[in-house]
C-alpha cells in the first residue's frame, strides 16, 4: 500500500478496560525484541511488530510473553500510514499444552517460597536500618544534653545510667541482628540462585505459564502499522565491575569497566540494542518526607521501626591483553560504549547488538576504558600493619562518575588486590590501594607505658610513648605518610593530651587522628617519636585503654 505523504505517530499508556470481543479483527504479531535496558533489580523490554490493519477495530496480539511481566508497565506507541487510535489492552496468562511436570512444580513453589522469604529479610534489614537511626538520634541528643546535666545537676546520675544502658544494650542488639540477617540474605540468595539452576536442569519448558498481550486499535482506513510494545520484567540485574592498571614509569592508571548481566525473565534477548543503566527505579521518583522531631522528657520505651514504602518510577527507554611474542603483532582493543549521564544516572549503550539467554547464565561485557594521570606515594599505620602501602591517588576527570563496584587492581600486568569504589563524581578524587611495598621497612616501638598516681590520690595517669622508625631501600625518592592516634575522650572528666613529639604533625585530624609526611633518600633511616597522657578519677574504671 502506498505511504501516505503524513505519517501518523500514536502513543498511549495501556489500560484494562476495554473487552476484545468488540474488536472485529485479530491480527497475530510477528514481533521481536529489539532494545532492552537493564537496571538493577529489572530490564525494560520493547518488541517491534509490523502488521497491515483493517479499516475499524482491530485486536494485535502479542504471545508467548514472560510470565513475570509487570502489567502496570505496559506501553504502546507506533506510526501509521493512516489515522489509528490507540484505545487499551487486554492481558491473558497462558499455558503450554501438555502434562505439568509435578516435581517442577514442586521446585517452582520452593523457588517461590525463597524469593517471598527474602522480600521479608530485605523489609526487616530495612527495619532495623531505621532502628540503628532512632537510636543515633538518642545517642547525638544525649552526648550534647548530659554534659549539661552533669554541670547544672538538673539529672541524678541514676538517669543517665539507665539511658547508657538502654544505648548499650539496644546497639549490640541491633548491630548483631544487622549482620545475622544481613548473611541470611546472602545465603538466601544463594539457596535462589542454586532452585534456579535446578528449575532450569528439570526438564521442564522454562516457561510453563506464558502472558498473550492484546493491543486494541481502531485505523481510520486500511494501513500498514509499525508498533513498539515495552514492558518490564523483575528478573534481571546488572552490576559493573573495574580492572584497574597502574603504570608507574608513565604516571597512568588506566581503568577498563565491565558490565556484568544477568537474566532470567525466561525469553532469550537475541541481537538487542543493550543499554545499561545505573538508575534505581525501585527507590521511587519522590524524596521521603521528615516526620516530625519531637522533645519530650526521657523514658524507656520499645521503638518501633517504622516501615519504608517505596513508589515505583517511571521507566524511559534508551534506544587484559597479554604482550605478544610476536612484535608483529596488534595489540587487541576492547569494545567501548557510549556512555551518557543525566540527573544524576549513567547509561552506556553497548556498541553492537548483544545476545543475552533467559537462563540466569552470566554475560560480561566491556564497557569503555579511561586513562587518568596518577601519582605514587606510600602510606603505613604501624599501629596496625608494619607495612609501607602504595597509594595511587586519581583525579576523575572524565564526562561521567564511576559507578561504585568491584575492582580488581594490577601494577603494570602483575594483579596486587582485590578492591572496590564508591560512586565517584566528576572532578572528584579517589584512593587506589596497591598493596605493600618491602623494600620500605616500617617499625614501631613502644616506649613508655605506666600508670601513676597524681597528688592525694584522687586523678590517676597513664603515660604512654612511641618511636616509629622509617628506611628506604629502593633507588628512588620516595614520600611516605605515617597515620598514627591518639586517644579520644567521650566524657568531660577524662582527659587524653599528647605531650611531646621530636617531628610536629603534619596534619591533625578529628577522632585523634595525626599524621607525618615525610621524605626519604635512598638507603635513609629517619625516626621520630611522640608521647601522649590519658587522665581520669582514680576511683573510676575507664574503658579503650
């Protein structure tokens, strides 16, 4: 049929209202995937079909759907060569023909039960987040209100007691019941990925329940229709993950980003436009809202977590190398993507079409490779570790942030640690670790640790002394930051002072942090030493040291 001059674009959000059997023809789509982005925790989908209407009503049907499709995220859109309306849908669930398989359906209820038992996991993580945050607000209110108690005497001790014990008591609670339901969720996340398997290993079609999708339309006259039906689906995830090369002699680190896939919707993505996006939809468009703070006078009480809802948001589409024996030999790249940001999300579009099965199998692909200039320098705590660290710090000056994963960290070709990254914004600077350099000997020593009594007996003193000693072996300058501290003091009538060091700190942090930069020659030995008091009643017993 001839293409009119005017090509008609239609586009509508599906709605369940309005029954097929009032459609006269019924048009069986041939259609295919042929974009998907992935977000963590779901892919967006869209299927291109061309179908030739009928003047009137007509029904396009879609079939053979995944069965987990999210019907609220239902769309159509498309162009016509004649005038068409888009009026709704119709969803149907469907089933394979012949006998169901009864240990598949015993595994898929188990698999079920895994996935509902993981959901209340994940609320209750989330529950006790908010207790750990109700129990930091009592904590901040009371480091500032019960120093003012003390010195006006408005509060017996007894009150205040009582509150360090219901702090004290609340928080190993909590703080032990986030690490055993936070490795509840890894494990059950595991016994998921392990049914999974043995779902897909039964024998049994991936998919016995299916989803037929109607799109109901009515074309002004006869006309050839191009449309796009997206929809999302809960089983699909991605992560990203780094390789980053630390190049000393040329100052460089170059990071090479990975996409890691997966997904298990049941239909086999074959050659798709794949976007990878770091947007959460499940955290929903809206910012919570505060609730009221309220002051009262203290009393004990059992706090209630308050549970957190989430709105869903609105989903938008987006269209190591070895060295060679042979120097003859290219060097192999790696594909690159394109990488955009906007609001805050990254997006790379994979550069060509990508096949990814529905089988929870896991696909790596890379993504893009950026150089950054770097400088070397070397950290130590010998409190801690007599080890000198190579640190690498790196300026992100490209167009996008790195999103936080994984990273596994190499110097030249020889892989030192594994890591991981936050998310790290343009312009802004983050710390690579190298692992330990020997050829930097780093030791320290105590040298005064005694306890005194101060006059009538009514302070007591505990003195305290270090020497840290530094050599350098290698056969360059090298710059070295040793981090050491100091006691801090949580209550007005403990005192904790440093009294003496043969190098002043080059930088005094809160927390009683201090640090020392120094710079070593070749084959040089330097050494510096510092000393610290901690002060408290004699008729008490203090706690740290």
């Amino acid at each position: 049929m001839k293409m009119r001059k005017g090509i008609f674009i239609i586009m509508a959000c599906l709605t369940f209202l309005i029954p097929k059997d009032i459609f006269a023809a019924e048009l069986t789509a041939n259609s295919k995937i042929t974009g998907v982005t992935v977000y963590q925790d779901r892919a967006l989908v869209t299927r291109y079909a061309e179908v030739n209407l009928e003047k009137g009503d007509n029904a396009i049907v879609f079939e053979n759907l995944p069965s987990g499709l999210m019907e609220e995220s239902l769309r159509a859109q498309g162009k016509a060569t004649s005038v068409v309306t888009i009026y709704g849908a119709e969803l149907k669930r469907a089933f394979s023909a012949g006998e169901v398989n009864p240990n598949v359906d015993k595994i898929t209820q188990e698999l079920e039960k895994l996935q509902y038992d993981l959901k209340n996991l994940q609320q209750e993580y989330q529950a006790l987040g908010d207790q750990k945050t109700f129990l930091d607000s009592i904590k901040n209110f009371s480091s500032v209100q019960i120093p003012k108690e003390i010195m006006t005497k408005t509060s017996p001790p007894s009150d205040w007691t009582g509150l360090s014990k219901f702090l004290l008591e609340s928080y190993t609670e909590n703080g032990a019941k986030m690490i055993l339901t936070e490795k509840a969720i890894a494990d059950k996340n595991k016994e998921i990925q392990a049914k999974q398997e043995e779902l897909n290993n039964s024998g049994r079609p991936r998919d016995i329940e299916k989803k037929t999708v109607l799109v109901n339309v009515n074309a002004s006259d006869r006309a050839s229709f191009k449309l796009e039906l997206s929809y999302v689906v809960p089983q699909a995830t991605w992560n990203i993950s780094y390789d980053a090369r630390v190049y000393p002699d040329k100052k460089l680190c170059s990071v090479v980003s990975y996409g890691n896939v997966r997904q298990w919707s049941g239909e086999d993505w074959n050659e798709v436009s794949l976007t990878l996006s770091s947007a959460k939809p499940a955290i929903g468009g809206k910012m919570p809202e505060l609730d009221p703070w309220y002051v009262d006078f203290w009393q004990v009480y059992e706090a209630k977590a308050k549970k957190a809802t989430f709105t869903m948001m609105a989903l938008s589409r987006s269209a190591g190398s070895a060295a060679s024996e042979d120097e003859a030999m290219a060097e192999a790249e790696l594909a690159q993507s394109a990488a955009s940001q906007e609001l805050g999300s990254v997006t790379f579009q994979i550069s060509r079409a990508t096949t990814i099965t529905g089988d929870n199998h896991l696909y790596k692909q890379s993504i893009k490779t950026d150089d950054f200039e770097t400088m070397l320098d070397y950290e130590a705590t010998p409190k801690i570790l007599p080890y000198a660290f190579i640190h690498s710090k790196v300026v992100n000056n490209k167009d996008i942030s790195l999103i936080a994963g994984d990273m596994n960290i190499f110097v030249n070709d020889n892989f030192i640690a594994k890591s991981s990254i936050p998310t790290i914004g343009r312009d802004e600077k983050f710390d690579l670790y190298l692992g330990i350099d020997e050829e930097i000997k780093v030791k320290r020593t105590a040298l005064i640790d005694k306890m005194r009594k101060a006059l009538l007996g009514l302070r007591a003193r505990k003195d305290y002394g270090y020497k840290i000693e530094l050599e350098n072996y290698k056969k360059e300058n090298v710059k070295i930051t040793v981090i050491d501290q100091l006691p801090v003091s949580k209550n007005a009538d403990i005192k904790a002072e440093l009294t003496s060091t043969t190098l002043k700190p080059t930088e005094t942090k809160d927390l009683g942090i201090l640090k020392w930069t120094l710079e070593l020659a070749p084959k040089e030995k330097k050494a510096f030493e510092f000393q610290f008091f901690v002060e408290y009643p004699s008729d008490k017993n203090i706690s740290g040291v």
